[in-house]
C-alpha cells in the first residue's frame, strides 16, 4: 500500500483545547490522521499509554474533524505504528516537540 503521511508546519499557531489543564495549547505543527487508523493506533497502545493518551484528551470523541493533544508517548505509538504497518519512519516526530493530532 502507498501510504503518504507527514508532518504540518503551520503558518500560525493552531489552538487544541486541553480539558484537563483547563486551557487552550497552541501547535506550530501537527499530523492528520484517518479516522480509522487512529482507532487503530489506539488499539496498539499499552494500558499505560492509553491512560496518558486520555489524560491529555479527556472526553474527545474520535471522530473527523477532531484536534487531539500529542504528546511524546502518542508519538511513539503512532511512529511505530506507521513504522511496522508501511514501513513509514515519522523520524521528525520524534524530537520531543509538542504537536497536535487532527482527525480526517
């Protein structure tokens, strides 16, 4: 399968809501993500990390059109995920930065 997936250098920062912080993040740089490739990215993680995952995106339904928080765990799953599924390294997702995830 021909799989293209990259990351998104913004213009101007991008807001995600953060419930748990009670405020608003601001991303310079994100990824979009199929719905259902998500769902599978989730279904991969560890209790540990889904844990984390939800910790930072409490009560965000997943579906199109949705902003997620990422963080460095949720980049280590989703790296990993593109890495075994379609031999895609994500290598700039993994330097620790702050990025948002969005849903399409």
């Amino acid at each position: 399968m021909n799989k293209k997936i990259e990351m998104i250098l913004e213009p101007s920062p991008v807001n995600v809501s953060h419930d748990t912080y009670r405020r608003e993040c601001r991303y310079t740089r994100g990824i979009q993500i199929e719905e259902q490739e998500f769902k599978a990215i989730l279904d991969t993680m560890s209790d540990d990390s889904r844990l984390y995952f939800d910790f930072h995106n409490p009560r965000k339904e997943i579906n199109k059109g949705t902003y997620l928080n990422g963080h460095s765990g949720l980049a280590r799953n989703i790296y990993d995920y593109y890495k075994t599924n379609y031999s895609i390294e994500l290598t700039e997702l993994m330097n620790g930065k702050d990025f948002y995830v969005k849903i399409i």
